[in-house]
C-alpha cells in the first residue's frame, strides 16, 4: 500500500504545474559559444609553451603570400597518409595487394576502424542546442517533482519522504551536470578530445597495417634469399657426394654439409610460417579473404626530389602541432595548473603551509613531466629524421656493390666460356650477383618505410 501512495505522489508531482520553485524559472540562457583560457597560477612562472608554433604562423594572413607564389602541386607520394582523393590508384587483383591500396582497403574494409568510425560519427552528430533544451525541460520537470513532493510530505512518512526527495536530488544533479557542460562547453570540448583521440587511434592502426606491409616484403626478401642459400647447399653437397665416392673427403665432412643443409631448410620452413602468419594478419586488416597466400606489389621507391624537400626544424614543428601524445600531455599540465591553483588559494599561496608547498612541489613536477615528454618527442623525431638519411646511404652504397658483383659476374662468365672456372663457380657467382640484388631491394625497402614513417609523423603527429 506504501508503494502505490508513493508511486501515486511522484506521478502527481512531476504533472503537477502549480508554483514550482525551480532554480531555472528565469529566462533560459543559451549555451555558451567560448572558453575563456586558464589563467597562470599567481606568483610562480608559467610552464614553458609546447613549442612548434612560429610566430607568422600566429599573425593574421600570415603565409597567403607565400601560397599565392607557390608552385602547382604535384601528385602526392604512395608514403604517409590520406591519398588525395582525385589520384587515380587501380584496384588490385584478387589475391594481392599493393602499398598504395592498404590505407584505402582499410579505411573501407576493417572492422576495427569502421567501428571507430561509427563512434566518432555518433559524436559528431551531437545536436548540442537540442540536448541543452532537453536537458532544460528535464531540470524544470524534476524541480516540479521536487515541488509536489514537498507538498505531499503531510501525507508521507519520513522516511519514505527522504528516499524518493534524495532520489529525484540525485536525478537533478546528474542532468545538471550534463546541463552546465554544454552551457559552459566543457562537453563539446571534451568530445572534440574524444573525436580526436579516435582519429588518432584509427591513423595509428592503420600505420601498423602499412609497417606489416614493409615487414612482409623485407622477409619475403630474406625468404629468397635462403632459398639461394640452400639452392648453393644443394649443388655443393651434390659436389661433396662426388668427391666422397671418389675417396677425397671423409663420411664425417659429408655429413657436417649434408646437417648445414637440414639446418638451413629448417630455418627456411619456419620464416615460411611466418610470413602466411603475418599475411593472414594483414588480409584481416585489409578486409579479404584469409588464405595466408596473398601476393605482394613492390614498395614504391623514395625520389630523390621528396628527400631534398625534408626539412628537420619545419617537419619537427608540423609533427608536433599534430601530436596527440604532446596534445594530450599540455591537457594533463593544464589539469594539474587548474589543480595548484585550486589548492594554493585554499592555503593562500603561504609557504608555511605544508599543503600549500605540496602542492607547488606537483605542479612543478607536472612542468617537468611535460617538458621531458616534449623533449623526449623531439629526440625520437629527431633521431628519425636521422635514420632517412643513414638508409639512403646505405642505398647508395649497396648500389656500388651491385656494380662490382655485375662485372664480377660478367668476368666470371667470360672464365666459364673459356672454361677456366666450372659451372659451380659460374652459378655461385650468379648467386653473388643475385644476392646484391637482393640488398639493393632491401636497403630501397627500409629506405621507404623509415620514410613512409617520417610523413606519418610531419602529417598526424604519429611517432612509433
């Protein structure tokens, strides 16, 4: 019987429409469009300034000259993300795949990311208007409740009294919080943040997706490679066989070359393992079928021109402004100076207060802990910038050796020709020459990917 007269008053209370005292009687306000900054806590220096920003880019119109005299834009690089959406890329065959077509497979195809996708669109659509009027009615129908509760109170108990009041006070607080943060646009703030943590955890997986990439081609490298390696095993051990027959050699050397071989095989069959493993992964990631078998295109190559347009101070700034890790940590140095300043005005910014120097002593930290985040950011992009470089000379410097194994390899044909060297000779030198190759390929491939990471960086911020 308690529980009807209960449910029965909430009912009359919230339809009610006579006096309500309500704190949101006066004229509704609408949400507020700004947020005035953070102001420095008084009487200490204010942490250094996340850096990246130069002042022409801060002054108004600066760099419309600049663009005015600016060359025609050329086709964007297959490196880094977010392919203009006018280049013309072909589709890849059934079965394979090309560098150029990971992102854009995807961005289309993978769960993962379209699941991201769903809840980054679900916060864009927020009607921030219509929920604050929502939220409005809410609060003005709860403090109606409120209103026909009190004046029921003669016919309830106390205790009944108390709990529903309580309740319907919790209710009330939670939709005002929500009310104040969108009319001070904390909300909308805070879903920006959201929006744009999303966005970097999608670029992140994506990134991952095109390093998969570059380590299967650098493996499927080193695939044919042993797969020389063990071709040459089985010539010499077929050249041991002969000699052994003929009483040259011991059964003991035969059987340390035939062991080689078993090893070798071995090692092959496990990287064989591996790379349909990391193939499975990376047709899971791009939305096709998984067999394991899918085929590979070449990584592009790095110009010459897109090396000269490097530029380390002017990359470093665009990295950083981009940077969700640094964005993230000046928000955690903004929380912790809202923080001291909170708590030195509670102590008066005395120094004889303990609490008051704890609380000087974090915020300091805090500064620190920014600044070394900062530093630390710099140092890995820095040494990035640096590792560019190294494999472009390490390019060159594997081109020159091809050059040498060539004439070495023609000189060693002409000898077979003549008949100064046998077949097996001819062949290893072959494999020399094959093998160079080989390097040339690999040292272009690491080339690409360090700098396939460096426009990751200069574009998104994305540092791994």
């Amino acid at each position: 019987m308690r529980q009807k007269i209960i449910a029965l008053l909430l009912a009359l209370a919230v339809l009610a429409s006579v006096c309500a005292v309500s704190a949101l009687a006066e004229e509704q306000p609408a949400p507020a469009e700004e947020q005035s900054q953070t102001e420095t806590p008084e009487g200490d220096a204010p942490a250094a300034a996340p850096e990246g920003a130069s002042p022409a880019e801060t002054a108004p119109g600066a760099g419309d000259e600049a663009e005015e005299e600016s060359a025609p834009e050329e086709p964007p690089s297959p490196a880094g993300p977010d392919l203009a959406e006018n280049v013309t890329i072909q589709p890849d065959p059934v079965g394979e795949v090309s560098f150029e077509n990971v992102e854009r497979r995807m961005r289309e195809n993978n769960l993962q990311l379209l699941a991201l996708e769903q809840s980054v669109l679900s916060i864009e659509d927020i009607d921030y208007d219509k929920l604050y009027d929502q939220l409005w009615h809410q609060l003005n129908d709860l403090a109606q409740a409120q209103w026909g509760l009190v004046q029921m109170s003669k016919f309830m108990s106390e205790y009944d009294y108390r709990t529903s009041y309580d309740q319907l006070d919790r209710a009330y607080d939670a939709v005002r919080e929500q009310f104040d943060a969108i009319k001070e646009g904390d909300m909308q703030k805070d879903n920006a943040d959201l929006v744009r943590q999303l966005n970097n955890l999608e670029d992140q997986i994506v990134m991952a997706g095109e390093s998969l990439y570059a380590a299967l081609t650098a493996m499927e490298s080193q695939e044919r490679s042993l797969q020389r390696q063990l071709g040459g095993l089985d010539r010499t051990v077929e050249e041991m066989e002969l000699r052994y027959q003929l009483g040259q050699i011991s059964a003991m050397q035969l059987a340390e070359v035939k062991t080689g071989r078993s090893s070798l095989e071995s090692g092959l069959a496990t990287l064989g393992m591996n790379v349909a493993n990391y193939k499975l992964q990376l047709e899971m990631l791009i939305g096709a079928e998984q067999t394991g078998g899918i085929a590979l295109g070449p990584l592009p190559e790095v110009t010459e021109q897109q090396l000269q347009e490097m530029d380390l101070e002017r990359d470093l700034a665009a990295a950083k402004d981009k940077s969700y890790e640094l964005y993230d940590a000046e928000k955690t140095l903004e929380d912790a100076r809202d923080q001291y300043k909170e708590d030195a005005d509670n102590w008066g910014y005395n120094e004889k207060h303990m609490e008051y120097r704890n609380a000087k002593r974090t915020w300091q930290a805090a500064q620190y802990t920014y600044n070394n985040t900062v530093q630390s950011y710099e140092l890995k992009f820095r040494t990035l910038y640096a590792q560019v470089g190294d494999y472009r000379q390490i390019l060159e410097a594997a081109k020159v050796s091809l050059e040498c194994e060539r004439s070495s390899y023609e000189a060693s044909e002409l000898k077979y020709q003549q008949g100064t060297i046998s077949r097996n000779a001819l062949l290893t030198a072959e494999d020399d020459l094959r093998e160079a190759e080989e390097k040339v390929r690999a040292a272009a491939g690491d080339l690409f990917s360090t700098y396939n990471t460096y426009c990751w960086a200069v574009q998104h911020g994305i540092l791994n």
